[in-house]
C-alpha cells in the first residue's frame, strides 16, 4: 500500500518466504487486512497435502464444524475446541480449555496455552500464546511470544458497524473492515 512514497507492506514485519503453503500469503502483502477478511475462503481453498491427523482428535472438535486440518506431531489436550475452517501445522500444541476458531492458520511448531482464544487470525511460526490470551482477527509473526493475559481486542469501540481506520506513515487508511486486531512482527515479546 503506496503512503507518501513509503511502501506500507506486512513483509517488513513478518517473513512470509518459505515452503508453498505459507506463500499463499503473499498475494495480500501490501494489505494485511485484506487477507485477514478474506481468510475464511483462503482457508477452504487450500489444497494442503500431507496426512490429516484430524480423526486423532474427534472428541475436540464439534459434529458440525468441517475443513479441518492437524498436522503431524501436534497435540491437542482434552478440552481444547477445534472449530470450523481451522488449519493446524506440525508439531504444535494446543492446551485445554483453548478454543481455536473459526478461520485460524496456525503454522508449524506453534503453541496455545490453557484458556486462549483465537480467531480469523494467523499465527506464523514457532509463536506462542500462553493462558488467557484472546487474538481476533489479527496476524502475529514467527517466533512470538504473547505472556498470560495479552489481548488482541478485533472489537473497538466505535459507532455499529463503522469501519476501522490505521495510520501508516501519518496517513490514515480506511480498512473497510469493522473487526481488526494486530498485526504483531516476528520475534516481538509482549509481557503481561
């Protein structure tokens, strides 16, 4: 997204290079929250190989919830909720009493903690939320770390319906969107 001659563009904060599955990203680069309101259809268009671990774990997900991917290596403890449009990468963990969903992207080695709830986001990499996080509508980067308690709000406290506005580089941009979270840069560590 062109500002004032500066180039406003999620790969400066986040890497999204790498194997195919994670370029699919690249298309939304200048606007990340074009990807993040697109995310449901993103999800349920990708063809994803590999073996779905999915049956592994019928007792967290609901009857009714449908393209669900987990990948290999990765746990999901009693009491963890797997919602719809949910993709789950290798080796991650996902506690009790986490809820996941709908339209999540939690890429490999990634771990959320008891009691966090994630939703229309994406998580990159080796990141982490620990317990009592919410993340809405946001992307957070590689090797993140959210301590206890972070919240993500997708929520702002504007008129119904009102669309939110960012500034990057002092101009504002409308979003069209009247859910937004954050967008949090690879190896950012928020406390509590």
């Amino acid at each position: 997204y062109q500002l004032g001659g500066h180039m406003f563009k999620i790969s400066d904060i986040i890497e999204i290079n790498g194997p195919d599955l994670y370029t699919v990203f690249a298309d939304y680069d200048s606007k990340p929250w074009e990807l993040i309101k697109n995310l449901d259809i993103i999800l349920s268009e990708l063809n994803i190989s590999g073996t779905n671990y999915r049956e592994n774990y019928e007792h967290c997900i609901d009857e009714d919830n449908t393209n669900i991917f987990i990948g290999e290596g990765t746990t999901l403890e009693s009491g963890a909720n797997i919602k719809n449009n949910v993709i789950i990468g290798k080796n991650c963990r996902i506690k009790g009493g986490a809820a996941i969903g709908p339209n999540v992207f939690i890429m490999d080695g990634c771990t959320i903690w008891h009691c966090s709830e994630v939703e229309n986001s994406i998580f990159m990499s080796n990141s982490n939320a620990a317990h009592l996080n919410f993340v809405g509508h946001s992307i957070i980067g590689s090797n993140v770390n959210l301590a206890a308690g972070v919240i993500c709000s997708n929520f702002k406290q504007l008129p119904f319906g009102a669309d939110i506005n960012i500034q990057v580089n002092g101009r504002k941009i409308n979003t069209k969107m009247s859910l937004l979270g954050s967008f949090i840069g690879d190896y950012t560590k928020i406390g509590c």
